[in-house]
C-alpha cells in the first residue's frame, strides 16, 4: 500500500471540511491510504457531528470573530487558532479500518506520541484501563467531550509532567473507508517544537502503521462543481443547526 502524502493547503473552515470529506469519498487513486497537514485561513472552531448547536455556541469565546463549521466525524468542540491540524483516509478493506474505533483510534495516536516524543515532547496515552473521568462542566449527558482539550479520553495523547491534553481526534467510516481528523494543541506540546520536523517523521510513523509506503503526491483534481457545492453545504445554516 501507498500512503499518500499531499501538500499542505491553507482553507477556511468550510473548505476544509469539505476537502478531508472529498478524501474520503471521491479520491481518484483507488487503494491508497492518505494523509495531509492544513492549516486556517482565519481563526476557526470546529465541532463534532453529533454536537447539538446550541451547546456549541454556548462554549465559544465572546466578542471574537472567527470561522465555525459542523465536522463530518463526530468528537467535541476544536479550537483551531493554536493547534496543528491534519486528516488521514485509510481506504475500506485495510485492518485498521476494520477493526473497531477504539483500536483504530489507539493505533494513530501511538504514531503520533511516537513523533512527539522523538521531538522531545514527554508524552503518555491515556489507558483504557483507568476510570472514566467525570464530564466536563457544561458537556452533554451521555455525549462527547463537549470541549476538546478540557478533558482527555481514552487513547488521547497527554503530557507526561503537566497531565494537559496534547492530541485528540475524531472518526467517520462509511463504505468508502475511515476518515480520521486530529488535531494537536500546541502550547501543550511545546515552544520551540520543529513542527515542520515533526510533521515529516509523523506521515513516516503512519506509513509504518499502515504497513505503507508514504509518497509525496500532488493534490487531486476533484470535480470543481462537487468541491464548491460540499462547501456551500458545510457552510450552510441547514448543515450547521440541523442538531
């Protein structure tokens, strides 16, 4: 297998929504798995699929402008203004995206512990094998973490001194594959972090992860009318208040 290592694109919330879900569905190399790091065009929040709007809006900062949009995987609410964002498509058929989301979840985040810590970040997964924490403030009964670096999960990448949540993610799988969005909060990380370092060990860990090659590859051509349309969907206020 081939991971695919595309370039990095700036978008804004929206667009870059609407370009990890054409990953997933419409990617032109049948079989490969991949993976690409992006970055916002303005300050923006995400928040998972299940996420009730109300409760969202509830938990944003006051008096700031910034970008908001639905996610298509599920997970809490993302504050993207300090964090290193990335998306990986791991096709249908591939063991990773046949076994269970809590395996799959594992799996990606010891890839990704492994190059934190190789750039000297002391970190830990958070065991299955501890208790669940109490919700946070504010979180929905029986839901997702409603914030997320508030509190870490099972499988979350934490500090290993300080406890703080580094690294958290969200996941989607349909018949096309599984959609992984994950997202590492930077001043819990590091200061003087080589992130373009990291990111190049990172895509190497999860082609070993994969049991794949990871490639350089040019972003694809997607249909512009299906690309614009998925971002007039995702920034419409039907995808955004449906819950």
């Amino acid at each position: 297998m081939i991971l695919d290592v595309l370039p990095e694109r700036t978008g804004g919330a929206a667009e870059n929504m609407a370009a990890d879900f054409l990953l997933l569905q419409r990617y032109p190399r049948t079989g490969a798995a991949r993976y690409r790091h992006y970055g916002w065009r303005s300050p923006a929040f995400t928040f998972g699929y299940s996420q009730k709007i109300s409760y969202v809006r509830g938990q944003l900062p006051l008096g700031e402008t910034f970008d908001l949009c639905r996610r298509p995987t599920g997970g809490g609410l993302v504050d993207h203004r300090e964090d290193w964002t990335y998306a990986l498509v791991i096709p249908r058929g591939h063991l990773l995206e046949e076994v269970r989301a809590t395996q799959s979840y594992c799996a990606i985040h010891e890839a990704l512990a492994g190059s934190l810590s190789a750039a000297g970040v002391p970190v830990s997964l958070k065991p299955a094998s501890k208790p669940a924490s109490k919700p946070a403030a504010g979180a929905e009964p029986g839901g997702p973490a409603g914030v997320c670096f508030e509190r870490a999960e099972i499988f979350d990448i934490v500090h290993a001194v300080t406890g703080a949540k580094i690294a958290g993610g969200a996941q989607k799988r349909n018949k096309r594959g599984l959609l992984f969005q994950g997202s590492v909060w930077k001043p819990a990380a590091a200061d003087n972090l080589d992130w373009d370092g990291f990111g190049e060990d990172f895509a190497a860990r999860l082609a070993d992860a994969l049991g794949a090659q990871a490639s350089p590859c040019p972003w694809p051509e997607f249909n512009e009318d299906e690309a614009n349309g998925l971002v007039e969907r995702y920034s419409s206020p039907e995808w955004m208040e449906f819950r």
